[in-house]
C-alpha cells in the first residue's frame, strides 16, 4: 500500500465517522423531541379542554343567573305599574357589566313586547315593542335555555318566568366569542356540531365546512361519538354539550418546522465535520503512518530473511539429493567393479595353480 493511499484512507474513516455520528444524533433527536412534543400535546390538551369547558360553563350560569336574578327582582314583580325608566336602567347596566350579553327583553304573559334593550357595537338602544315570544313553552316553572352554534360563536337564550307575579318573562340573549385558548403553539381547534359542521376553526384553511373534508369516514364517526377522550395521539376531543364538541388536533407543523431546522442543522454540521475531519486525519495519519512504516519494514525484513532461509533450505536440499542421487551412482558402478575384481582374482588363482603343475 502507498503512503498516500494509507493517509486518505484515514481521512475517509474520520469523514464516514462523522457522518453517522451526525445523523444518528440528529435523528435521534427528532424521534426523541417529536416522543416529548406528542407527550406534551396530551398533557397540555387534557388542561386546556377542562379549563374551556370550566369556563363556558362558567359563563352560561352567568347567563342563566342573570335571567333568574332578573325574574325575581321585586321591579317586575309590583302589584303596579313597572316603571319603565328603572326596568331600563337595569338593562342597560346589566349590558354594559356583561360583554357576552346581547339583549334583555321583558315579555308579558302572552309573550308581547313590554320593553327590551340591546347592544349594538358600543351603544345601548331600547324599544318598547316589535317583538313576541314564539315557539316556547311559556308554563315551565323553571328556566328555559337554549344554545345555538354559529360561525360568530355560541349564542344562548335563556328565559325565565317573573317569580312572583307570573305576568311576565324575562329574555337574556348573549353571544360568546372568546371562549377558546389563546395559544395555539400546541394545537389547531376545531368547533363542531353534532353533525360535524365546522363552525369555528383555528385552521388557516377557510374551505374545511366538515370534518368528513379532514378526516376519513371511520376517523369522523369516532370524534362525533367519543364524548371525551382521545380518538388517536394527536386528536382529542371535549364534548360541551348535546350539539357542541371541541376538537383538539395536534399541530404538526410545530414538529416539521423543528425536524426541518434539525435536519438543516445536521447538514451544517456535516459540512463542519467533514471540514474539521480533512485536517485531523491528516493530523493523525502522521503517527499512524509511521508505525505504518515501521511495520511494514519489518514485514519486509521477515520476509526477507524467510526468503533467505527458504533459498538456503533450497539449496540444502538440493545438496542433499545430489549427495543421495552420487551415492546411488557409486554404488551401482561399485557392484561391477566388486564383480570384476572377484573375476581377476579367480584368474590369478587359476594361474597360480596352473603354475605348480
């Protein structure tokens, strides 16, 4: 391996490094802080829906308090003519003390005008006629109150019998706009009937009349039957009464707008670290690289000196089998030569007895 193959080889680890230690931070942060914004969405939603709740039934007491407190007051229940300076008086001050309400009419028995006043923009107008009550049932001995979900908020109407004359009625009729939080970092809201008409809706989409047109089928048909509680992880829902339902869902843009930011945030710090990663694997390919050199002189001295060894074993054995292959040779010229020299004997021992004859 050359040197400089060895040196980019270390800058390319620190390079690989840094990039899964960025993304396996950065992603672990996003699964970790979506985990933790979700769990804060049902924590937060579970306050928030009670205290809406506590307040609007807060104010639709005071409505119906009001109404009562009206129908029992001793001036609509003289045995006289009613004062129509004082009945105004009270209306007005009543108006002007309460923003949500809208009108206080008094009725006769028969449900004829008798006087009523109404708030229009900063003014209160009183009238003493054009109006009659009809459709309700003028014999309950109690309250009568209805509510009615509009695109401007929830209207009320509650009317009550005077107490003790019963020669009378008194019609409170308010609206109600502010009644919903004000944050809405955490959550869209949506305010539906019991058809699931959007009414009101913090969504910037003006177009959405149903939540059929947000939902799927199955997704709606739970909201419109769960009463209270969470129909998935990101949906909740506060049931006000018999045709009103708040509808909490999650705001995701929250979340993309951090996994953005997260994910543009990872990309930076990617480019840094490749930039930082370049100088310190060069930095640190420097002692890498010269115990690299090192090892691979000895590899190469071993290598050597085992080539050396195998060259001389060669040659050993080459001896060796020269030595064997001369001693098979001596041997085979040997045992004719024995054979001659036995030959040569028996011939001079043959002439030396041919001799004594």
């Amino acid at each position: 391996m050359k040197s400089h193959d060895f040196k980019f080889d270390i800058i390319f680890a620190f390079v690989i490094f840094a990039f899964i230690l960025i993304v396996t931070v950065t992603y672990s942060a996003i699964y970790i802080f979506t985990d933790l914004t979700t769990k804060e969405f049902r924590e937060k939603v579970k306050i928030v829906s009670n205290n809406t709740y506590f307040l609007y039934k807060q104010q639709e007491n005071n409505i119906k308090n009001t109404a009562y407190a009206l129908a029992k007051n001793d001036i609509f229940n003289v045995r006289f003519h009613i004062n129509p300076l004082i009945v105004k008086s009270v209306f007005k001050s009543m108006l002007f003390a309460n923003d949500s309400l809208k009108e206080i009419n008094y009725f006769n028995q028969y449900g004829k005008l008798i006087l009523g006043c109404e708030r229009l923009n900063n003014r209160v107008i009183c009238y003493e006629s054009g109006r009659s009550l009809k459709g309700y049932n003028f014999k309950l001995g109690k309250i009568l109150f209805k509510e009615n979900l509009t695109k401007r908020g929830i209207e009320f109407v509650s009317i009550s019998p005077v107490l003790k004359s019963k020669k009378g009625f008194i019609e409170v009729r308010a609206l109600i706009k502010n009644f919903l939080p004000k944050d809405f970092s955490f959550y869209k809201i949506m305010v539906i009937d019991d058809r699931g008409n959007i009414k009101i809706s913090t969504f910037n989409s003006y177009n959405l009349k149903n939540i059929y047109d947000l939902f799927n089928f199955s997704l709606t048909d739970r909201i419109l039957k769960t009463d209270d509680g969470f129909v998935s992880d990101d949906i909740y829902v506060k049931n006000f009464s018999e045709k009103i339902k708040l509808v909490f869902i999650q705001n995701k843009s929250v979340i993309s707008k951090t996994n953005a930011a997260s994910q543009k945030l990872a990309a930076i710090m990617l480019a840094i670290s490749i930039l930082v990663a370049i100088p310190l694997g060069i930095f640190f390919s420097k002692p890498l690289y010269r115990f690299y050199e090192e090892l691979d002189k000895r590899v190469k001295e071993e290598i050597e000196k085992r080539r050396q060894k195998e060259q001389m074993l060669m040659h050993q054995s080459k001896l060796a089998a020269l030595g064997e292959m001369l001693g098979n040779i001596a041997h085979q010229w040997r045992h004719p030569l024995t054979r001659l020299s036995l030959l040569i004997q028996n011939l001079e021992i043959l002439k030396n007895l041919k001799k004594t004859h």
